[in-house]
C-alpha cells in the first residue's frame, strides 16, 4: 500500500528547515557529502571514527610534518548549521578542515553531533562534550585512536568551528527565534546563555576560565555581527577587571557575510581568515585554546 505523505506545514524556518504535521523533517540548505580521503591538493589524510555508539566524527592529518616526529596540536571542531543542518561528511566541511589542516599543521578531530529537532537539544551540546573528553583521554598515549596516541601535542588543545562555536558565531539577534524555540523547547528565550553566552556575563566568563587564548572572528556584514563582537567585548571586559587573564584576539572581516569562506573559499578574505586562524594555533604555547568563528 502506498503510503501517503502529508503537504501540510506545521513549521515554516526557512531557509534552514520545514516540519510537516507528519512529523517529517524537510531541510531546506542543501550539501552534498564526501567520504574521508587522501586529498593531493592539501597532503592531508582523513578517516572517520567511532567514538561512541552513536556518536562519530572525521578525524584530520597532514601527511608530511617537519621534523617527522613533532607531535602536532590538536584541533576540536564543531561544525555548523544551527545544530540542525549538515555533518562532519558535508564537504564544505570537509574541504575547509583540509586546507586549515594542511596549513596550521595540526590534527583535527570534526564531530559529527545529534541534530535537533530529531535529537532534541542539548543533544548537539553533551555529544560535543562526550567528543572532547573521549579526545582528551588519550593523553596518557593509550586510546583507541593511534592517530591521537601516537602524534598529538596534548598541551596545546584548541576548540573551534563557524555558526556555533565560533568562526562568525551562531548567538542570534535580539528578536524571538522561532527555529531556537522549536530546536530546544526548555529555551527561556534570547537572553538563554545558550543562545546569546553575552547575556550572563560572569557566567561565560566562569566557564571559559581554563581557556587560555581565545581569537573571536566575525564577518563585517554578517546579520550576527554584533552579537559576535559582544562575545569579543565581554571577554575583553573580564581581561580588564582581572576575572579572565587568558590573551585575547579580534579580526573582523570587512564587507563579507555570514561563514563566507566555507561558500567562497578562494576570495581574499577567506585566504586571509585561514592564515590568521592557522597561524593563532601555530602561535600557541597554551593548553587550552578556542577560536571563535
């Protein structure tokens, strides 16, 4: 028996997604995928693993280092879409995390989180954070991934990605958002730290103690902008009054939107956004470091 499918919206979030009152998910911001690969253009290797049941990732390597024995730092990134778009196999992703790879020289580790609605949130939240524990436990040099056990620089970790964590950071506006309404129904609305970190100043400062260095980036006509250089300015605010004494960068992107160097990779600016985060995890003597996109 053919089985009829439902036309009827229940929501409407374009351009991102539809929900139909058949319950079936419609994402609208299409990506093709690719599987892990030697790339030739960059000399970077890439597998995917199992961290957990459910939970993977594509992990990221150059292939020629100098000297040959340096251990390498290590790159945790979160991909973007909103937790609700994309994976760790969509090849913008992919792509970008070649060439960041290839010229930071680092080891990076791509998670491929739960996304909402269909694994309600803060599902995107504890698979990252089971994903970087499960990084970090292979310090002692006895995980199950060789690639980290036998290569990885475990004092020098950095924390990264675009939309959400942060290369042009995913902290809304000041309007209600309906998608982040329907994505984390337990939301207490645009001043949620979980949306918009800035709005609970001490308590985003709390929490990235431990970090050591932090560059936040924004793209000059990003929609999300100011709500990026909020971020910047509340960290600078915590340096000021002695609450956070790690070391802080700013780069803003003129004239460019929103993760322009995923969709224009070879225009000016994304060359210059690539150097500068590469080069913000080459000069890095600190053991905890995010970069905020």
């Amino acid at each position: 028996m053919e089985v009829q499918m439902s036309s009827e919206i229940l929501h409407d979030f374009s351009p991102r997604l539809r929900v139909y009152k058949d319950g079936r998910i419609e994402r609208l911001l299409k990506t093709d995928t690719v599987p892990p690969s030697f790339d030739s253009a960059t000399l970077v290797n890439s597998k995917d693993i199992t961290i957990s049941p459910g939970l993977s990732a594509r992990i990221f390597r150059p292939v020629k280092v100098d000297p040959p024995n340096a251990n390498l730092p290590i790159l945790i990134y979160i991909h973007g879409g909103a937790f609700c778009l994309y994976s760790a196999s969509s090849s913008i992703y992919h792509s970008y995390l070649n060439s960041l790879v290839s010229q930071a020289r680092c080891i990076a580790i791509s998670v491929d989180y739960r996304l909402a609605p269909e694994h309600p949130m803060p599902a995107c939240y504890d698979d990252s954070l089971a994903a970087t524990k499960w990084v970090l436990s292979h310090s002692t040099g006895s995980g199950p991934e060789p690639w980290l056990n036998d290569r990885a620089d475990f004092d020098q970790v950095f924390l990264a990605g675009d939309r959400i964590a942060m290369v042009h950071p995913f902290f809304g506006d000041s309007e209600p958002n309906g998608l982040w309404d329907y994505l984390y129904p337990d939301t207490t609305g645009v001043l949620d730290p979980r949306l918009n970190p800035a709005a609970d100043p001490e308590k985003m400062r709390r929490e990235i103690v431990g970090c050591k260095k932090v560059l936040v980036c924004v793209g000059g006509k990003d929609f999300l902008r100011d709500r990026g250089v909020k971020y910047y300015e509340v960290l600078r605010e915590g340096q000021e009054n002695g609450e956070w004494k790690g070391e802080l960068e700013f780069m803003e992107s003129k004239g460019r939107g929103h993760v322009f160097h995923l969709y224009k990779p070879d225009c000016d600016e994304a060359k210059d956004l690539l150097k500068r985060v590469a080069d913000f995890i080459n000069n890095s003597n600190s053991q905890i470091c995010a970069c905020e996109m």
